[in-house]
C-alpha cells in the first residue's frame, strides 16, 4: 500500500495544507473529486484521505455525507485546520501594484474588508488553489491570488499579504479516512463516535430514536439529515456523538437507537480533536 493520503483538489488548496501539516510523513495525492478520493483509498492506492466535512464561516460540504454510508471507509481521525488566507503575487510584484485579485468566492468574501481596505478588486475563480496557478501562469504583476501558504510555494509565488482573513475564527473541520477502523480504547480520552440511520416511518421516530442518547446524559454534537432514494420521503441521518460504543451510556443509547431505526451503520469511533472544546 502506498504512503500517500488523498485529498480533493489542486495542489495548493487548503486541503493539501492539512495533509502537510498533520501528515508530513505521507505523500499529498491531489484528487478530482470527493468520489475518487474514497477510491483511491478503498483500492489500496492511498493509505488515508484527508476529508473536510464543515467550515465555521461556509457551513457544511454537503456531498461527503452522501459519499460517507456508501463509501466503505471509515473514520479514524478528525483535524480542525485554522484556515489564514494570503495575498499572493508573482516574484517582483509589490503589494501596492496589485490591483485586482482572484480566488474563490468564498475565500473572497472572507477578505473583502481587507480587499477594500488595500483598494483591491476582487475576481471569482474556480477555487483558491486554481487561482494561485492562472496568476502564476500569466505572470501578471497587478494581479494575485487569495489562497493558501502551501500554494505559494507549489506555484512559486511571494507573499504579499499575511493572513488577511478578516475574521479570527475560520476553521476547517476535516476527517481521516483509512480502509479499517481504528477505535481508541475506552480509557484513552474523550472520543467521538459517528453513525448514520434511516427511521423507520411511525409518528416521532427520530425523536424515540435519539431520546437514549438524552436520558443517557450523552451530547450530540452533530445532526444532519438528507434525502436518499431520489424521493422526498426517505431521509437518512448522521450524527456525532461524543462517547465511546463500549460505554454503558452508549450501548443503551444505542439500543434504542437500534429499536426505532433501520440500517444503523457505525463510521467510526475516533480522538476529539483539542481543538474541539475551544471552538
């Protein structure tokens, strides 16, 4: 099995910064989609894949918890990336020439005051890392890029500008994904566990089936619920909860569980991240 771990998109997004940073030991293996990232992994081509599911500014990636139930991996790990965005101009260009500057809509809406502040304009582009390699590629010095550390470097290009997020509190919330589970044992510290369920169709299902995790004092941190089968009338669920499957709390929590749905399926039981307490 090759030492790589997956992730989606160019090289540079800030996907392949988490890899770095939390992996140095792993090759970063750039990926089209979510979809081929999960592959490479099941086939035994990547070792891990680097997942991320939620941001605190954008909000949930909504494809990954349909990928997740049919995936066939599971998860080992969670990683909170801080994410700092950086103003990115080719070699010789200077902070007071550059007149314009691309990436994604996102990204740029979460440097806008700062843009403005410099009198900058902002372009839309693909996604971040993308936008790092067309100003790279063109060479324009009135032109950056709003995009991650990483990217300057795989495209060769000088800082401008440092973090110029205007906001402190833009996190990441990524998965680990590996081909076998990897549970901590009971005793190892605070833990997330993660499932997906559909309800059975009775009055209050989803209610009867997460009152156990409730009356066994056990936080959901977690609840998302999406449509499945193309229809409007089967929805399946996916939850976070903090604790552990071999716990008392859990296993009842479980049963009923259990008892008011159908096809329970257990992703993956992992260390919360330290981040977790503090955002």
């Amino acid at each position: 099995m090759s030492e790589r771990i997956v992730y989606q998109g160019e090289p540079g997004a800030y996907s392949h910064l988490a890899c770095q940073e939390h992996f140095p030991n792993l090759e970063p293996w750039a990926c089209q989609s979510f979809a081929q990232a999960f592959a490479r992994v099941r086939d035994g081509e990547a070792y891990r894949a680097m997942i991320p599911v939620e941001n605190t500014v954008a909000g949930r990636v909504s494809d990954i918890y349909h990928l997740l139930p049919e995936g066939g991996l599971f998860i080992i790990q969670e990683r909170y990336q801080p994410i700092h965005h950086q103003l990115l101009g080719v070699p010789g260009s200077t902070l007071d020439g550059i007149e314009i500057a691309r990436s994604h809509p996102m990204a740029l809406g979460q440097v806008r005051e700062r843009l403005s502040g410099l009198g900058i304009n902002p372009i839309a582009d693909v996604d971040t890392a993308a936008a790092a390699r067309k100003v790279a590629e063109r060479g324009n010095k009135t032109v950056a890029a709003v995009a991650s550390r990483v990217a300057a470097e795989v495209y060769g290009l000088e800082i401008l500008a440092e973090d110029i997020e205007d906001s402190g509190s833009n996190t990441t919330r990524f998965i680990v994904l590996a081909n076998a589970a990897a549970i901590p044992a009971r005793d190892s510290g605070p833990v997330v566990s993660s499932y997906v369920f559909r309800t059975r169709s009775v009055p209050s299902s989803l209610y009867k089936a997460l009152g156990g995790f409730a009356s066994n004092g056990l936080n959901l941190t977690k609840l998302e619920s999406y449509m499945i089968g193309g229809g409007f009338t089967a929805a399946q669920f996916y939850v976070d909860v903090e604790g552990h499957p071999e716990s008392d709390a859990m296993r009842h929590a479980l049963e009923e569980l259990d008892f008011f749905s159908e096809d329970v399926r257990h992703l993956g039981t992992y260390p919360a991240d330290p981040l977790r307490s503090k955002l």
